[in-house]
C-alpha cells in the first residue's frame, strides 16, 4: 500500500512538471509572437505598398511614353504632308522642335533626318518650309548646350553635329549628303539667305543650315560641300574638314580654325581677316594671311573672346575685362554683304 502512493504521488508530480513546462513554452512563443506579428505586418504592408506604387509609376511611365509616341507621329506626319497647305507643313517642321526639346535620344536620329529631307524640297510652293526647317535645325542645339560643363548636354551637341554634318573621320551627315547631290545639279557661285530672300533654292537651303549652326561646326565633315557665298564669319569651325569644297566668296572673319583643313576651291585671303589658327590649320597653296590679322588661342581663349564681341585693343583679342559693343567682324561682314550686292547688282 505506501509503494502503491508513492508511485501515485510521482505520476502527479511529473503531470504537474510537464503541464508547467507546457505553460511556459506556451507562454514564449506567444510573447514572441506578440512582439513578431506586428513587424511582420509592416513589412507586408510596406511591401505591397511598394509594389502598388512601382506597378502605378509604370503605368504612368508607359502612358506619358505612349503620348510622346503619339506626338512624334503626328509632328512627322504634319511636318511630311503633301496634301494639305503649306502652312500645316510648316507646323508640324516646328512641332518637331518641341518634341525634339524632351531630350529623348530614340527621337535625334528621325528628327534630324527628316528635318533635312525639308530641305531638298524644289517646288516652289515649299519655299517657306525650307527656310522653317533652316530655322528649327538652327535651335536643335542651344547655346545653353554649346556651353555646358554637363558631358550629357555637350555629347548630345556633338550628336546633333555628326547627325547633320557628318565628323571628320569621314562620316558624312545628311546636310553634307544633300548639299553635294544639290551642288552637282545645279551650281551656284552665290547664296541667297532666308532672312534676306524668298527665292531660297534647296541648296541655299543646306548652305543657310550650315550658316545658322555656325556656333558649334567643331569637327564637321564639309568636304566636297558647296559654301559658295556663306558667312561664316564668327564660326567656330575647329578641326573641321573643308577640303575641296567650293569656298567661293565665301567669308570666315574672327572664325575659329583651329586644325581645320579648308583646301577647297576658290578661298581667298581677304576672306580669313581675325582668324583664329593653329600649327595644324590647312589653307589651299598660295595663300598669305597678313600676320598682324592671323591669331593663335587655344578653344577656351577663342571662346573669351566671342564673349568679349570680339574686341581689338591693339591688335590683339580682349579676353577678359571690359569690352564694348563694336564688333569688327560684324563690320567687316556687312561692308561685304554691300560690296556682294553690288557685284551682283542687287
């Protein structure tokens, strides 16, 4: 009988342990799930709430890309119609700039090259819209660009320049393109301006883009082009390549020639007064520049003096300091356009 309640007595004693053992892991993971579950919570929550907003800004993202496509299309189908008036043609040439000012670089390639398709236009109803698109390919790259320590706005300047003007590594743009397949139809020793004239020729129209972008020409592939009778004056024409173009009457006043090679055909001397050079600067044989008009600045310093209105003071270029508004190229290229004038009898 004891032995009998002992063994009783120790079944209840190991109930109780197990049952008070149970109670205290019961009680720890409850504790610790209290604490877990609401960490747990939040981190779903913010992890469905990320997602919802990423899938929303791809939705958003998708949409404004849809719309962008939606202009690109309707500006080049206005900018390239044929059936309607000259005036919707015109619209959709300057639509073109506003769709090229998003920056997307999906756009450069068929933006430019439509551009210069306007320019190849003959017929006589489509005057104005050659001289429209002159004028939107002369915005393509903005002086804000031109000047940027920001690589991205210069790379895409630079960009636009191959596009439309070819490099000198021998890339032809489609301006240059143009200009040659115009220049072997139909000859020109002068160049009429759209500012100046309405009877502007398609391939006055490819000299007038070139003229217009004459703040950044550096590296452009002009050779073989005609610029019979394009002011170049006060461009910055550094280690472009003009070899055997026409360069009749053509003038390049305070220009930055800094190793470019302008062995083409028909320059003269009095063309190249204020030019900027370089050891490495190309003219045609025979020329002799007056020394006292020839200067040679590095890019930076040329770039001064463009700011400084390309001021003398004894000669030499003002680069910093002050400086006035009498510009002597401006001088120099208007006693030109008269004595041009005149040699045409205008």
């Amino acid at each position: 009988m004891p032995e009998k309640n002992l063994n009783t007595d120790t079944d209840a004693l190991m109930k109780k342990l197990q049952l008070i053992k149970l109670q205290q892991e019961t009680s720890r993971i409850s504790r610790f799930s209290a604490l877990l579950w609401p960490i747990v919570a939040a981190l779903i929550t913010a992890f469905l709430s990320y997602s919802s907003y990423t899938v929303q800004q791809n939705q958003e993202t998708a949409d404004l890309k849809n719309k962008h496509r939606e202009l690109v299309h309707q500006a080049l189908a206005n900018a390239t119609d044929d059936t309607g008036a000259g005036e919707r043609r015109i619209a959709g040439i300057w639509e073109l700039l506003q769709v090229w000012q998003e920056r997307d670089p999906d756009d450069e390639s068929v933006i430019a090259n439509v551009l210069a398709s306007q320019l190849s236009l003959t017929d006589k109803k489509y005057e104005l819209s050659r001289c429209a698109a002159v004028d939107v390919i002369s915005r393509l790259n903005s002086q804000q660009d031109i000047d940027s320590y920001d690589p991205k706005a210069l790379a895409r300047a630079q960009r636009t320049v191959r596009l439309l003007f070819g490099d000198k590594s021998g890339w032809v743009g489609s301006v240059t393109r143009l200009n040659i397949l115009l220049r072997s139809r139909q000859p020109e020793e002068w160049s009429r301006e759209c500012n100046s004239s309405v009877d502007v020729s398609a391939l006055d129209a490819t000299k007038e883009a070139i003229r217009y972008n004459w703040k950044y020409l550096r590296n452009v592939n002009l050779r073989g082009v005609d610029l019979s009778g394009v002011r170049l004056y006060e461009a910055d024409l550094g280690s472009a390549l003009l070899s055997e173009a026409n360069l009749a009457n053509a003038t390049f006043y305070c220009a930055n020639l800094r190793d470019a090679d302008l062995r083409g055909n028909h320059l003269a001397a009095k063309s190249l007064r204020y030019v900027n050079v370089s050891d490495y600067t190309k003219f045609p044989d025979g020329i002799v520049l007056n020394k006292d008009e020839i200067f040679k600045l590095d890019d930076a310093k040329w770039l001064q003096w463009r700011k400084h209105n390309f001021n003398l003071k004894n000669g030499q270029p003002v680069v910093d300091g002050e400086f006035n508004a009498d510009d002597p190229c401006e001088n120099l290229n208007n006693q030109s356009i008269q004595q041009d004038q005149a040699l045409r009898g205008w």
